[in-house]
C-alpha cells in the first residue's frame, strides 16, 4: 500500500514525507474518531487519509461513519477508502460507505459494488475504478493523485480554493475516462455506474482540470473546455454554467461531476460530542442547448435524492451553446459549497459523419511535499 502511495519510483507522489499509520482499530477508538465516547473526533493532523481496509463494527457504524463525515468537512480532509476484491461481495459498511469520502474499485470489476447497506441504504459505490489487481492498491493510487492535485492548488497562484477536498473529489471524478468500461451507464436517478463509478482514474485529465483555473457560475460567459469552481448554493437558487462548441467543430465527449459533503453537527462544545444532527442537501443537475445565454431544451438532468453527487456525461453533441445548472432544491436557499468540475473533448467535426475514437491513460510522475494519513 505505501508503496503506491508514497513510494519513491512506484508513486504519482514521491515526495511524500509526513507519514502517520494506525491500526483500524485504534483508529476507528481513541486514536482518532473516540467512536463509542463522550468526546468529538481528534484534529487531523495530514491532508489526505487511505483506508485500504474494510469492515463492520455492527450498530456502531452510523456513529463511525457520522464522525468521519464530520471530520472530512470539518478538517478539509481527502478520504479514500477501497472495497473488498470481490464482485460477489456488497458495497462494505467501513469505510466504504462514507457519503465524504471517495470510494474506489477496480477495472477489471473484481470488487464490490451496488448500492450501500447502512446509514441511508441504496447509494452508489465505487466513485472511481483504477486499473490494478487489488482494491487495496487503487486507494493509495487514487489517494496519491490527489497529494499531486492538492500540492498543485497549494504551489500555484490562483488555485487556493482548488485545495478544498470537494473540488478535488470532483476533478479526479469528472476527469475519469469511460472507454475501458464499454458498459458504461447510468440514469437521471443514478448518477454513477453501478460498478464503475464515474470511470477510471485518469490524472492526466484531473490535473488539467484543476490546472484550468476556477471559473465562475456565469449568466453572461462562457466557460472553457475544462475547469472547476467551488461555490455555495445560497449565492442563487440557480446557477448556470454556459459553454460553447464553436461552428465547425464537434464535442466527442463532455463530463462534468457536482459534488458536495454531508454535513454532521453536534450540538455540545468541543472536545464534547453528544447527539449529532445530520443534514443532507438536496442539490441537482439540469444540462440545456442554449442560444445567446438563453436556456433552451433540457437535453439531460441528474437528480439523485439519496447521493451527494450528480454527474452529466454527453457525447456527440454538435456545435452551439451549451448550459449546466445548479438547482438547490426545496426553497432554493440550500446554504451548501459545492464543487463542479468538468473536461470536454472537441474534434473537427468529420466530413464524413464518422469519428475515430482514440482512448488512454496518462500518469504524470511529479514530486511533491505534503502531509498525509
């Protein structure tokens, strides 16, 4: 597992230098979370936490779960976590099923996957699937893509705000390819595959994502091809996002994740913890062809009423504008920072009406310096 997290030639991530390990259990006890006491989670001490295990604690896993949903929020903290390598296998409770976190899997589909078991039944795992032969190894994979995602937002004028963990899960998720899962699917209701997540891990396409810049919720601009923002829902009760494909070319594919944590309160001072309140936002996804930023036919929406993300993903769209709109649900004042992030893919459009589709990974080998679990 550290070898691909943190390892010096098998890493996206070298220069990984602050290492802290724990047994689960303690970590799950009075080392961290202090599950099953009258006191809150411990501060993390890194920026980036790698479960390459799973389990049950029975009746004490809500209570898991809450406080790691609490700590991720609260600590700006990047979780990955695997499942078992077993397709046979369901979603398992820890720390799998975490609504904060980011879950992986692998590409051969030799994992578990479906829908959760507890703390709200029926929401989609994996997020992601990385393309090795045991889930104990795509978490440190994907954890280490976002150590390079994380130093890049650090080190780099104007990508501050890309460090919050929101906008990370949301680049490495909109960043990952389909075409090595040629079953690739999903619904308006179900954002996600049910065995491959978004798609495969790609950091190529994630990095340049966050390396896009942020740009704003805009009624009057368009967007670039790929790019992020980090927003609160309260700002409007719809926010769109407008982009164009100019005249004589063609969007191959255009994928865009929104994404936003579930937010755990406890109502006594630290370092106390009694009885958390638990609050899942509502927010949603309509796609539109658009003219002169002017909303025109919904093409496609995502509207999940269980998960924490929603995900648009076209191909063959023709030239013209394009929308993605942000609807906070309900009252329209859902009081939430989101993260959107997006990639498209524009070709000359082909005189003759075919189009030759080529498909790949990318690692980028960099080194970097920060703190992780």
């Amino acid at each position: 597992m550290g070898t691909y997290y943190y390892g010096n030639s098998t890493s996206i991530a070298p220069g990984i230098t602050d290492i802290e390990v724990f047994n689960a259990n303690n970590w799950i006890g009075s080392g961290f979370l202090q599950a099953g006491s009258t006191l809150e989670p411990l501060i993390a001490a890194g920026r980036i936490i790698n479960h390459s295990w799973v389990g049950s604690a029975g009746t004490s896993d809500p209570d898991i779960l809450r406080r790691f949903d609490f700590v991720i929020n609260r600590d700006n903290l990047l979780s990955v976590s695997g499942l078992t390598n077993s397709a046979a296998n369901p979603v398992p409770n820890l720390m799998a099923a975490s609504y904060n976190g980011l879950v992986v899997g692998r590409s051969d589909a030799s994992h578990s996957s479906g829908t959760t078991q507890v703390d709200t039944a029926g929401r989609q795992k994996p997020d992601l699937v990385v393309p090795i032969n045991a889930t104990s190894w795509a978490a440190p994979i994907t954890a280490a893509a976002g150590a390079l995602l994380i130093e890049h937002a650090d080190t780099t004028a104007g990508l501050a705000l890309a460090a919050n963990t929101e906008v990370i899960k949301a680049a490495l998720m909109a960043g990952a390819t389909k075409e090595e899962s040629f079953n690739w699917t999903h619904t308006a209701i179900s954002p996600l595959d049910e065995t491959y997540g978004a798609g495969q891990l790609n950091i190529y396409n994630s990095y340049h994502i966050i390396d896009a810049g942020r740009q704003q919720a805009s009624d009057s601009t368009n967007l670039g091809l790929e790019g992020w923002d980090f927003n609160n829902s309260s700002n409007s009760s719809n926010l769109l996002y407008f982009f164009e494909v100019p005249e004589g070319e063609f969007l191959e594919d255009f994928s865009l994740i929104l994404t936003w944590n579930r937010l755990v309160t406890d109502g006594l001072p630290g370092p106390s913890w009694g009885s958390p309140t638990v609050e899942l936002k509502n927010l949603d996804l309509r796609f539109f062809a658009a003219s002169n930023f002017i909303l025109g036919e919904q093409l496609d929406a995502s509207f999940s009423s269980l998960d924490n993300v929603e995900h648009i993903y076209r191909t063959s769209l023709q030239s013209g504008q394009y929308a993605v709109q942000v609807v906070a649900n309900n009252d329209g004042n859902q009081d939430v920072d989101f993260a959107v992030a997006w990639t498209a893919t524009v070709i000359p459009e082909p005189a003759s009406g075919m189009l030759i589709l080529t498909a790949g990974s990318v690692w980028i080998l960099r080194r970097r310096r920060t703190r992780a679990n």
